[in-house]
C-alpha cells in the first residue's frame, strides 16, 4: 500500500516529500501540491504538464499476466530476486531496515512480489507509466505502493532512499537511478540476449534482439555505476500456442503484425514447441560522486 513507501515518495514537481492526506485518498507535499489515489489505489505522480509516454496496453498488460501466470520464466524471477539478495547483502543492508526495493517497469508485478515475498519485511514500490500496470501493481503484493511516472523524468522519488532497483526488460534512467538509491545501492537489471524466443522468430516474424544490447547499456550508465556482475541466464520452455500467443501479444511485435495475420501464423504451428529463453543478468553499484554517496 501507498502508506507503506510514503516516507520514499516526492513531489514531482519540486521533490519536497510528500505524505499521506485524508485518509490516505490524496497525496500532499509540503510544498502544497495534492495528488489523488485512485480508487485501485495507484497514484500518479507527473508534473503538471503529465505523461509523454503511455507504455503498456491493457491487451499487453492481460496477456504478459496470463504468459507469466504459466510460470514459463520462472528462472528469469529466480535470479532476479537472488541479485536483490546479493545486492543487499553486499550493501549490509540489516533486513530489520525494512529495505525498500524499486521495480521500474513493474508490468504486473510478478518479478516485484516474488522478490518481496522473499526479502523478509522490504517494501516495493511499483513504478510504471502504464496505468493498466498501476492497477495490477497496486494488488499485487500487500507491501508494494502502485506509482504511475514516467522514468525519462525526474523519478517521484527521494534522494537517497531506494536500496536496490530492478528493471526488466524496461527503461533505464542511470543518472535517476544514481540519485534515489542510497550509498552503495545497486541496479539489478534483466535485458534480453540474443536468442532469446528464437525458435518463433521465423514462423511468425518477430523482432529480433538488437547486438550488443548490453554493451550500450553499460555506456550510459559509464561514471555512475561499477558493474559488479553479468550472468547469462537461459532455459528451454515448452510453449502451447496459446502461451505462444500470450508471449507474443505482451511484446513490441504485438505491435507489428496484425490479429488476422498472428492467428494465422500461429495456426501453422506444431501444437508445443521447445523455445529458448535467454537473458543476462546485470548488477551495477552505484559509485560515489559527492560525500553523501559514500557508504558508511
Ligand atoms: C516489456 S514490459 C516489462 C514488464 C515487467 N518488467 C515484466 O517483465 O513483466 C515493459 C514495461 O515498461 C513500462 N514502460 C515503458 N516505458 C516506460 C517509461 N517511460 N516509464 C516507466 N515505465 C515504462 C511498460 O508500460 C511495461 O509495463
């Protein structure tokens, strides 16, 4: 719940801190701006001028709940949550602090309440510019805040306060990410590699995984972060269409090929197929630019 990150959140706007107001049914800073909670108990948290990005469609956000709900990337949220582990531990972050773990690009929620569920007492706070996202995040753990903002802005978040971040398979914002974590802290960060999905890319004519995908991942975040670690994560799935069909309408080339052309695509497949999931794992410790960075 929101009550729960309050002591994290900040005014977009001016990055006062912000706290809970009439029964926890509007957000206040202390420089005066209120922002509503949604009755599905989001919050949305953009400057006055709002959101320039509108991320996942409620047809994305159905479909990446019913491909997760089938467990297929069971590994992937494995090794997400041993990274939060590792990436707490290495800060001696004593569990007792109730740590407070960022999603950005949270989708669902499904990598964010398993990881809480795992980390005794931490908190999450679910960020995505999706609202359909917020919805899902908001009921997707009891110790998770839904916050609706866009990560290409000033994060609605305070200096210094976020212990770990994850991020998979969304945006990243280094220089944001730098300033909200505390000294120390660190990105855990899940990108696709290159044959990831494979075995589905001829069939139905799917996106490919840009080269080097993390190479250019560690140039933006060059000066700010240390890469501590990189692990190829992969296994074989065994796929039916319709978890195919799931897979495919919570991805980008959702985008791309029509519903008339999909179905027909998929109706030529066998009815299982073994697909191969592939991914890395990267963790990033923040480095410290000014002495408040230091850790203690
Ligand atoms: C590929 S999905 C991954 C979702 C989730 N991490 C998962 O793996 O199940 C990317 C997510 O990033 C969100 N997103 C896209 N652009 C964003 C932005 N500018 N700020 C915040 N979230 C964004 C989308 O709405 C979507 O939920």
């Amino acid at each position: 719940m929101l009550s729960d990150i309050i002591d994290v959140l900040a005014d977009p706007v001016d990055g006062s801190p912000l706290s809970g107001a009439d029964d926890f049914t509007r957000l206040v800073s202390e420089s005066g701006h209120s922002y509503d909670v949604a009755r599905q108990g989001y919050v949305t948290l953009a400057d006055g001028s709002g959101l320039n990005h509108h991320g996942d469609s409620m047809a994305m956000v159905l479909a990446r709940e019913t491909f997760l709900s089938g467990g297929h990337f069971a590994p992937f949220v494995e090794a997400v949550t041993a990274g939060v582990h590792e990436a707490l531990e290495d800060n001696d972050v004593p569990l007792q602090a109730r740590p407070v773990i960022l999603e950005v690009g949270a989708g669902t929620g499904y990598y964010l309440s398993h990881t809480l569920d795992d980390v005794a007492d931490s908190r999450g706070v679910g960020l995505d510019v999706s609202v359909h996202a917020a919805k899902h995040l908001a009921k997707c753990h009891p110790r998770v805040g839904s916050v609706v903002a866009d990560v290409w802005e000033r994060l609605p978040l305070r200096d210094g306060s976020v212990d770990a971040i994850t991020v998979v398979f969304a945006p990243r914002n280094a220089a944001e990410f730098h300033r909200v974590l505390t000294p120390g802290g660190q990105v855990i960060v899940l990108t696709a590699e290159q044959g990831h999905l494979d075995e589905l890319r001829e069939p139905l004519g799917i996106l490919g995984v840009q080269e080097a995908k993390v190479e250019r991942m560690m140039e933006k975040f060059d000066g700010l972060f240390d890469l501590v670690d990189a692990d190829l994560v992969e296994f074989p799935m065994t796929l039916d269409r319709d978890s195919i069909a799931a897979q495919i309408g919570m991805s980008p080339s959702a985008r791309h090929i029509g519903p008339e052309e999909l179905a027909s695509r998929l109706a030529a497949l066998p009815p299982t197929m073994t697909v191969t999931a592939r991914a890395r794992l990267t963790r990033l410790a923040k480095v410290p630019r000014s002495p408040e960075d230091s850790p203690s």
